[in-house]
C-alpha cells in the first residue's frame, strides 16, 4: 500500500516552492564540530533543527513517520519564528517613520 505524500496529509502547512538544494546548505567553520550529519547526502549542519529542516526539504520521500512529525514541527516552530520577527521588524519600522516624522514636525 502506497502511502499519501507528506505534504497532501498536511494540508495546514505550504511546502510547496523548495528552496534548492544549495539554499539549504551551509558551511561549518573548520574549528567547529557540526550538530549532526544528513545520512542521507553527507551534509554536515551546525544545529539540529537546520539538519531536520533539511532532511525535510530534501529528503521528504526518504523520511520515516518521526522524522516527518520532527520536521513538521521545527517547521511550524520555524514558522511561528519567522512571524514574530517579521512583526518586530514592522513595529520598529512604525515607529522609525513617527520618531523621523515627529522630528521633522517639531524641527520645522
Ligand atoms: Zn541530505
């Protein structure tokens, strides 16, 4: 029996638009021991989410059921992240462009 493709069961989640391969990798300095290694391709990853994130982009067939609940959540982890830094970003925009505008009001 063939089982559904990871990314139909999890319609919650867009995996869809993968980086390439090169995105995904990255360089470990040579003074520093990697977290983990892909046993996949070889790729060595400073932390283990990078290499479950990995795993998970490029990989995803080969994954067993844990590997595939460990890469939904840093995943959504990875997500839930990337939201709360893209409203900090915003928040500190807002308030350069009133601090500069308020400036400029009592300047002039
Ligand atoms: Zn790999």
């Amino acid at each position: 029996m063939e089982s559904e493709p990871f990314h139909r069961s999890t319609p919650n989640l867009r995996l869809v638009n993968y980086p390439s391969m090169s995105e995904t990798w990255c360089e470990i300095p040579p003074d520093e021991s990697p977290a983990g290694t892909c046993e996949y391709c070889g790729q060595p990853y400073p932390t283990q989410n990078r290499l479950i994130l990995h795993k998970g982009v490029e990989h995803l067939q080969q994954l067993d059921a844990d590997e595939q609940d460990a890469f939904t959540a840093t995943y959504s982890d990875e997500e839930a992240e990337l939201r709360t830094f893209r409203l900090k970003a915003l928040g500190v925009l807002v308030l350069l462009y009133f601090g500069f505008l308020i400036t400029y009001v009592i300047v002039t």
